[in-house]
C-alpha cells in the first residue's frame, strides 16, 4: 500500500516537474519574441518624456497620417461589418451551385501577400486602366492614389475577417426562434431585424474590430496603392517607414507606440467579447 | 371543425414521412397526437402551422383553407420542445412580441403580458432573461408569448420533452387547466403514453407516417383496432385465436363477446387482447369466475408501489400463436403479464415458481387481423434486395415478418440472419428470424405449415425458376413478391386485369397493401383488337367498380384501357407511366391443383425486372 501510494506521488512529481519547465519555456519564448520587443519600443518612444511623444505626434504630418489612418479604416469597418454579414448569411442559409468554391475564397484575402494585392488594385483601377480611366472621366472619382484607394485595399485585405467571424454563430444559431417568429406574425425582413441581427450582434463586433486593429497596421497594400504622400496619403504605418529610412527613431517609436496602444486595446476588447459570446451560447 | 386535415402527405427524398393523414378537430377539443420518434407527428404539427410545406392534401382551419396561407398569416400559437425564446429579450419582451407586430398599442399590449404572465403563474418575473429562470418556467414564457395574440389553434411540440419528470407533472397539469379555462383548440405532439393519457380528449396513434387510430384514450387503450396500437398503449397481452359464433376461442377454451365487430364475420384466425389488470389468478380453478387459460408458472414479480406485476409462463396451447408479450428464441413457453393490486398480492402471495391458475376477465378482438409476411433468402444480392423491399413493404403495413434464411451452412446463416435482422428491425411490428437446412421448397413448406402466410416475397430471378415460383404459389394461399433488383417501396403500381381473368379478389388485397405503402394505382386492361363494343362496355364497368373500390380503401387510383398484343402492351405502359410495381392475378389451379406459369405471367416475367406482385385468386383467402 505504501509502496504504491510513493510511486504514485514520485509520478505525479515528474509530471508537476514537467509542467513547470514546459511553463517556464512558453513564457522565455513569449518575453524574447514579444514582451521584451514591446519594452524596448516603449523605452525608445518615450525617452524624451510623455511631452516629446506629444510633440512629435502632434506635428502635422505625423497627426494627419494617424487621422487618415483611422477614418479610412472607419469606413472600411462599416462596408465590411454590413457586406461580411451579409455574405455570412448567404453562405450559410442559402443553397446555390458553386457555394462550396465561395466559401473557399473567402479566406484568399488571408493568404495573398498585400502588396499583390496592392498591384491587382492598381491595375484595375489605376487612371490610365480601363475602369480607373472611366471612373476618373465620367464619374470624377480618382481611387488610385488617393484616399479611397486605401479604403479599397483595407476593404479587400479585411473582407474574411467579418465573414469568419459572423459564420459559424450563424450556422449554430437556433432557427427554432425565428420559426417562432414566423408563427407569431413576423415577416421575413421583420425577423432577420429583430431575431437573427441581435443574435449576432457580438460576433459582428468583434469581426469589426478584428478588422480595425488589422487595418491600423496595413503597409504593403497602401504604398503601392496610394502611395507615400504627406499630409494626403501618408498612412500612420507609411509614416513609421519614412521615419526609418531617414534615420529619425524617435518619431517612428513614437507613432509606433499608438498603433500598438490601439491594436492592443482592440484585441483585449475583442477577447473579452468573445468570452461573452461563449457564455450566452452555452446552454 | 376548428382544424381539418384532409389526405396530407409529405415526402423526403422518396421517403414517406407523413402518408395521406386526415383527421378533425373540433372547436375546443385538447387532442393529442401519439407516436415514437420519426413516425411523422411533428412534420404533421409543422404542416398545420405552414412551417413545413406539403406535398398532398389540404389543411382547414375554422372552415379556411390555410393550405397556401403563409405562416404568418395562420393565426396559430406554436409552442417548440426547446422552448426557442428570443434570448435577448426579457420574459416580458418575448411575450410581448406577437402583439408588437400587430402594433397593438403599448399600453394594451402591458395589460395583456401582465394577464398571460399570471395565468402562467410567472407574475413578476417580466423583467428576467431567458436566461435567468429555469426551463420549466421558460417554457411557461413560450406558452404565453404563444397565447399573446390570441390563435385560433394552439400547437404543441412535445412542449414538455425537455423538462424532468416533477416539473413535467406540474406543468402538464398547468397545461390542461390553461386549455381548458380558454377554450382553444390544441394539437399537441408527444411520444409519452401517460401524457396523452392524462391531457387528451382525444388521441391519435401515428407510425410510420401514418395515423392509425383516433379515439378517446380509455377507448384506445381497451378496444384498440391494430396490433400497433395494442401493444404501443401499456402492455398487452396479444395472441392470435380463432372466431367462433358467439366470439373467440384461444385454444380450447371459449370467449363469448358481447358485442362481436363487424369485421368478424367467419371461421377466421383473429388477434385477442387482453390486458394485464384483466388477468385474474387464483390457486384453484374452481374458484376462477372466468374462463381459465390453465395453470401457468410465475416466473417474475415485481413491486411496482400500489400494485403488483407478475408474468408467468403458460405451457404452449395448440393453434395459438402468441405476439406479446414476445416469445424468448429458442423457448416454446407462452408468457403472460398480469397486475394485481396490494390486497390481490395479499390474500395470494406467490413468489417466481410457484404455480396459479390463470382467468381472463375481458377479452378483445382486433378488428384488423395484421398482416404476415415471409421473406425468403439465401443471402445472395437478389434475395438480399427482395428482403430489403419486403423488409420496407411490410413496414409501411405494419406487417409481420418472418425472415427464412436457407441454401448456407448453419454458422454463415446465422451471420446473416442476425446482419439482416439489424439491417430491418428498427420499426418493424415484428420481425422473427429462422434458419432452414436444406434446399427453398421444403423449408418454405414446413414454414407455411407451421402458421399461414398472407405474403412470401422472393428473391429468384423468375425466369431461372419458373418452376420453383409454381411450386410456391401451389404449396398455400398466399400471394408472391418476385423482386431481383434494389427498388424502393412502390409508389405507382399498375394493377393488370388483362383478359378479365383475375377477379375482384385480386384488387382488394393489391388495394390494400398499395394502401399501406401509401401508393397510387392504376387498373390496365388490355383488350384484343376487334372486340365487340358489348365487351369493351362490360371491361369498363369492371374497371369503373374497380377504382371505386380501391378509392374506398383510400387508394388514389384511375382505369386505363389499352388495346393491342398483351405482353407489349402492358411492358409498354408498365415504361413510359413509370410504374414501379405490376400487379397481376395467379392462373387458377388446373384440375391437378397445380398453378402453370406458362401463359403471359411467364412471358411478361422474361422482359420486366420490376417488382411483380402475384396474386392468387381463390375463394378463402388467408386474408379475409
């Protein structure tokens, strides 16, 4: 009995043992690819006081690339939240030939490098192309090289994240309720409204801010797309670039500090919605 | 009539679900619809509120035809099993929500949740989440959202399903007395005996897509009229007798009945019920006041609370055959479930072994004597697709089956046997395996010894038999499925009277096994070139009864004349109207009693490979 109960307590040793090494490990990993990375840019942004990071964002170039960058991306998250959850929708209710192929190239935007998709956008809608020209001519609208360029790019290289995320709520939602609507005396568009949008309501949020946060950060697509323009183009992760190449690291820590500070808060909120949702959708 | 349903039916990929349903309800009534999982009563409550669309039939509600009425415009109140309330809404909300989309007025629309919440006992508890509060009571919020408005039917899918067994108990009494005090005319859907029971005016049995029987509860459970219905209400003893002038005869001992059916009109065999709380036991025949199955042997007890159950084992009598309780493989006993309350079990304690005398108080005749089917085989793929088609035919017909096994070694048979009993057994009324040694004819001859069959359904390719299919028809009076091929249960059968030689016989038992698959029929007749117009008058008005008779039995069908060659003719209609089975009567017996294939049957059996039914023409059949 005794002989037992030791090996027994000698096993659950070597596996306490084990699972604080394999601990220990995961975190070194995490300091040296992430923690300390971090710590360093902060050090570095912030070495002439919160007044000199001040500074060197509120100069008019640094400040009008960090507006640009948001509004566009505000754009983008509306376009992309209605027209995600709509293909969501369409995917998972409705049957037609060549679904299956649809929903795979979904995902494509994830896996093709951003500065080809920066060039297929240039090519179909730069001024001298056939469509860029005819937009520029008949309808007075200019998307290459100008700020709607970059919502163009962000709308392509974002489109899965709403969709991936509003799908498989939607594929588990209980039709059951809207049934329920149905006998109730709603219609088709009463119900989508009032049963099935609440229903996704988080899931849409969180695709939305997933979108966001990937769009604060966006390089490839928007150098080739709209180029590297101060005070008209510049994007605050195109700025960052120029600060590199001339060699000034203040301004680029600096303006990097506040694309993490506001990527981070972004995924901390979209974490704990997530957990939100699964809460309510556990039975 | 609030709710009439008439001939509804809906398919699934080729798959009968719900199989020509009528019934009416009428205003007021709680009536409940009966059935185990898959037998087609939610897709029927689905039909009824427009949520699922049909294939035949009408649906009325309070007079009006609903049948392309959207749901939204039905007026009904629909309760789900998983209570489906809107999740982010609050009790009140979700109650509320029928009456928003009528833009009742807000202050209306307060008066009524807060009456409804109190009727379900909720009172206060408007402000809640779904949820916040317990299934029970969410279920009491589905009710409530589903009177808001006020329906004209309220429909109930196993509402209470999903709850335990106290909070079901509370809440079906809640139930009944909230039907009662509105007066609304209820459908509900359950597969719990007791809860029909309890909460029916009325209770409807459905299998298989079929509604077998309707009836108050007490009249369902004492005279039911299938051998469904018997052994699916409470437990049944059911065996098979004999009808004798004044009633029934089980074994050697007579039942006199005091109202004989209408069906029982002869020297036939006839299934007997009677339940367990009609078996009275006492430990000396003298002083049984009914009549007496014998001297049995307890083999069980049970102490079931208030009563007692006993089964007991009854030596085999002669001519009996007993359905249920079923009879163990490999044992000849025939058993028997009796009850007995506390102060029976009392003045007679018996304990397993100990040996009784057996009374029946009560017996029941069953008004459809069940049909019984033998499939033969021997394993190969072409028996193998006959077994799988007579396995579904009989099904759809509640029929019996008996699956005979031959032409393997004993251990490969018994493989079989048992693959092809798990392959059939969901859903069969019943279903008993055998294994014969030796070669098709003698063992299908000892079988149809044994007990009479209404059916045998072969897997042998007719042309190479032809001899053996002769045999066969000659050995009893049963009728013949030859099938070789893999095809579904039929839902077009061509029925041939060619040459008027078969008789009326012949479309009323294909009338009702069509029936009982749920297909159409059509009655061919093929006339010979330069018939006189007298003849032509003569095979129309026997095609016209036909079809009326086959109507009555609830078969869609229509008459069809053709002229030309006999065997192109009907191959041709038997093609392009795409029939899948072809029905046609037996030659009579020559003087030698012996059945010769070889005039047309033969002929058309060369070129078809589509299910053929033969049926005999004999006065006295084993079916009527």
């Amino acid at each position: 009995m005794t002989a037992r109960s030791s090996t027994h307590s000698l096993g659950l040793n070597r596996v306490a043992w084990g699972r604080q090494s394999l601990r220990a490990a995961v975190l070194a990993y995490l300091a040296v690819l992430l923690i300390i990375p971090l710590l360093v840019i902060l050090r570095d942004g912030l070495q002439e006081g919160l007044l000199g990071f001040w500074r060197t964002i509120s100069q008019p170039v640094a400040w009008h690339a960090l507006m640009l960058t948001l509004w566009t991306a505000a754009v983008m998250v509306v376009i992309n939240t209605v027209m995600g959850t709509l293909t969501a929708y369409v995917l998972v209710r409705y049957e037609f030939a060549g679904k299956a192929l649809l929903n795979a190239i979904v995902d494509l935007p994830l896996a093709i490098p951003t500065l080809v998709t920066g060039v297929m956008l240039v090519i179909l809608y730069g001024p001298q192309k056939a469509l860029g020209a005819w937009l520029d001519q008949t309808l007075g609208w200019r998307l290459i090289f100008a700020p709607p360029g970059i919502i163009l790019a962000l709308l392509f290289i974002t489109f899965p994240l709403v969709v991936r995320a509003v799908q498989p709520v939607l594929l588990n939602l209980d039709r059951e309720q809207e049934y329920a609507a149905a006998t109730l005396g709603a219609r088709p568009w009463t119900i989508f409204r009032r049963v099935t949008l609440p229903a996704l309501a988080l899931p849409m949020t969180s695709g939305a801010l997933l979108s966001f946060a990937r769009a604060i950060g966006e390089f490839g697509a928007i150098i080739i797309v709209a180029g590297n323009i101060p005070l008209y183009t510049q994007t605050a992760a195109v700025f960052v670039f120029g600060e590199v190449e001339s060699e000034n690291r203040a301004g680029a820590s600096a303006m990097s500090i506040v694309m993490l500070g506001i990527a981070l808060g972004l995924i901390l909120l979209v974490d704990w919605l997530q957990q939100r949702q699964e809460r309510e959708t556990m039975p | 009539m609030s709710i009439t349903l008439s001939n509804l039916t809906k398919r699934y990929n080729n798959h009968l679900v719900v199989n020509n349903v009528s019934l009416d309800v009428t205003d007021g009534e709680f009536f409940v619809l009966l059935g185990s999982s898959g037998s087609g009563k939610t897709t029927v409550l689905k039909m009824i509120a427009g949520l699922t669309p049909l294939d035949e039939g009408r649906i009325l509600l309070h007079g009006r035809d609903v049948t392309a009425v959207p749901v939204q415009q039905r007026q009904v109140g629909f309760v789900f099993q998983h209570y489906a309330l809107f999740q982010h809404m609050t009790v009140a909300q979700n109650i509320e929500f029928g009456l928003r989309i009528r833009k009742v007025a807000a202050a209306q629309r307060r008066r009524r949740r807060d009456e409804l919440l109190e009727l379900v006992g909720l009172t206060g508890l408007g402000g809640r989440m779904p949820s916040q509060i317990s299934g029970g009571q969410q279920q009491r919020v589905a009710l409530a959202r589903a009177l808001a408005h006020q329906p004209e039917v309220l429909l109930l899918d196993e509402p209470l399903g999903a709850l335990d067994a106290k909070i079901r108990l509370e809440l079906r009494r809640t139930l009944r007395s909230i039907q009662r005090e509105l007066g609304v005319t209820t459908i509900l859907v359950t597969h719990d005996q007791e809860e029909a029971f309890e909460l029916a005016d009325r209770v409807g049995v459905m299998s298989f897509g079929r509604l077998l029987e309707v009836g108050p509860p007490q009249h369902l459970y004492s005279a039911p009229q299938t051998e469904f219905v018997a052994t699916f209400l409470g437990t049944a003893n059911l065996l098979v007798g004999q009808q004798t002038a004044e009633g029934v005869r089980i074994g050697q001992v007579d039942f006199s009945l005091a109202e004989r059916p209408s069906s029982m009109n002869g020297n036939h065999r006839v299934q007997v019920l009677f339940r367990p709380e009609d078996v009275v036991l006492s430990a000396r025949a003298e002083d049984l006041p009914y009549p007496s199955l014998g001297q049995g042997e307890v083999a069980e007890t049970i102490f079931a609370g208030s009563f007692e159950r006993l089964r007991l084992r009854l030596p085999p009598m002669p001519g009996v055959r007993p359905i249920s309780p079923p009879v163990k493989y490999g044992g000849d006993a025939m058993m028997v479930e009796a009850m007995r309350s506390r102060e029976q079990a009392a003045a007679l304690p018996l304990q397993p072994g100990d040996r009784t005398w057996l009374g029946v108080r009560r017996v029941h005749p069953l008004d459809h004597p069940g049909l019984n089917f033998l499939l033969v085989s021997d394993g190969s793929p072409q028996a193998d697709a006959a077994v799988k088609l007579g396995g579904q035919m009989a099904r759809l017909a509640h029929a019996r089956v008996t699956l005979l096994g031959y032409g393997q070694p004993q251990s490969g048979l018994d493989d079989y046997l048992r693959s092809a009993k798990k392959m059939m057994g969901n859903g069969l009324t019943g279903l008993e395996t055998k294994a014969a040694s030796g070669a098709l004819l003698p063992a299908i001859a000892r079988e149809i010894n044994g007990q009479p069959y209404d059916l045998i359904v072969l897997g042998l390719d007719p042309n190479e038999h032809m001899d053996t299919v002769e045999q066969i028809l000659q050995m009893g009076d049963h009728h013949l499925l030859l099938a070789s091929r893999p095809s579904a249960a039929p839902a077009r059968a061509l029925i041939c009277v060619a040459d008027g030689e078969p008789a009326k016989e012949d479309v009323l038992f294909a009338g009702r096994l069509v029936r009982h698959v749920g297909a159409e029929a059509t009655l061919l007749s093929v006339m010979k070139d330069g018939e006189t117009e007298a003849t032509q008058s003569q095979v129309d008005r026997f095609l016209a009864a036909g079809v009326r008779t086959l109507e009555l039995l609830g078969v869609p069908a229509r008459a069809a004349v053709r002229k030309g060659a006999v065997r192109e003719t009907i191959a041709n209609e038997l093609i392009s109207g795409n029939y899948d089975m072809l029905v046609m009567g037996a030659p009579l017996p020559q003087r030698d009693g012996k059945i010769s294939l070889n005039g047309l049957i033969s002929q058309i059996l060369g070129i078809i490979h589509r299910p053929i039914l033969i049926i005999r023409t004999e006065p006295g059949s084993a079916l009527h």
